[in-house]
C-alpha cells in the first residue's frame, strides 16, 4: 500500500469553503508556488501554505530568486508539511494545484529512487534535492494528496496563489495566524 494517498478533483463533493472546513481530526494544507520570469535570469520565486486545522489558520510564505515555479511549488508542500507535523500527529491533506507535485508525490517518487534518482527515460529528476526532503516528510507523515484546479474558484486555493504572488513580487516571505476558514487579506505592495 502506499504511504501517499491522492484524491481526484472530481472526488471532492464541493469547492464551498464549508465543504474545506476541517474537523479537528485532520490537518488542511493549502500550498501554491509561484514564479515570475520562470526560466529567466531575472526570475523571483515565492510560495506559499495555508494550514488549517479547524481551530485555527497558519499562513505561512517565502521566497527565492534563480528558481523555477515547480521548485516553488515543491518549498510550498515542504513547508507546508514542516508546519503541519510542528502541529500534532493527526492526519494530513495537502491540496495543491501542480501536477507535477500530486504526480511527483503520489507515482513517480517511489520510480524515481528505484530508478537511482533517474526518470523512466534515464535522466537526472530535475529538483532532486527538494525531492529529496520532500520523501523524508512523505515517509513519517503520509499525507493524503488532493489536486484543485489552479484559478477555479477554490477558495483557499486561489489564497495559497494570492500569497505565494505577494511573496515572488515583494520578497517578503510571512508567518500569521488567523482563526480557521478566515479568508480576509491584508496586505500591500511596498
């Protein structure tokens, strides 16, 4: 059985906040990378993570310059799952809108380490180091995976990108608690 489970959009019975609002049973993360110029030596990165575990909200950001979205979007759940675990031992799902991450964590990671860090066609898995990480978090708190659809509506997933933006275009990176399901934003460009 794997230790990462991953959940389908269309699984999910409704994209209302309410039906987000966590029991205090488990442990939401919200997590969304972002990137301007990706691929450009002028790149600024940020990510971001909203946890929630229905008592209260955790928003949590940061940033990085020379880096891409998808190593963003891999700090974002890293981040994201160190918070979670700092919480208490209950059970996670971290819901994000990258592919790349929900595949990574959920298909391709355990080919990737048997394959010696190669891909399916013999090269190097790009971001390895954050790979890295990410299987050690993978291995002691197997999260359950839940892909959104980027820049749908998803409440706290359209949250998680207002923030990882503000942290790439600002770099400022942020730590506040907020009381669970808030959804208000404070913040301003300098």
């Amino acid at each position: 059985m794997p230790l990462v489970r991953s959940v389908a959009h269309g699984e999910l019975s409704s994209l209302k906040v309410k039906a987000y609002k966590t029991m205090n049973s488990i442990i939401n993360a919200y997590t969304d990378g972002a990137c301007l110029g990706n691929g450009t030596a002028s790149t600024r990165g940020g990510w971001a993570a909203v946890i929630d575990d229905g008592e209260q909200q955790l928003r949590i950001s940061g940033h990085g310059g020379q880096t891409t979205n998808n190593r963003m979007e891999l700090q974002a759940v890293i981040e994201g799952l160190r918070v979670s675990e700092e919480i208490g031992r209950r059970p996670i799902h971290v819901h994000t809108d990258s592919k790349y991450v929900q595949k990574g964590c959920t298909e391709w990671l355990p080919k990737w380490k048997a394959n010696g860090w190669r891909t399916a066609d013999r090269k190097p898995v790009k971001n390895a180091d954050l790979w890295n990480l990410l299987d050690e978090l993978l291995r002691r708190l197997s999260p359950t995976f839940h892909w959104v659809r980027g820049h749908n509506g998803h409440l706290f997933n359209e949250l998680a990108d207002t923030l990882a933006g503000f942290a790439a275009s600002s770099g400022e990176g942020f730590r506040e608690v907020r009381a669970s399901g808030e959804m208000s934003v404070n913040m301003q460009l300098r």
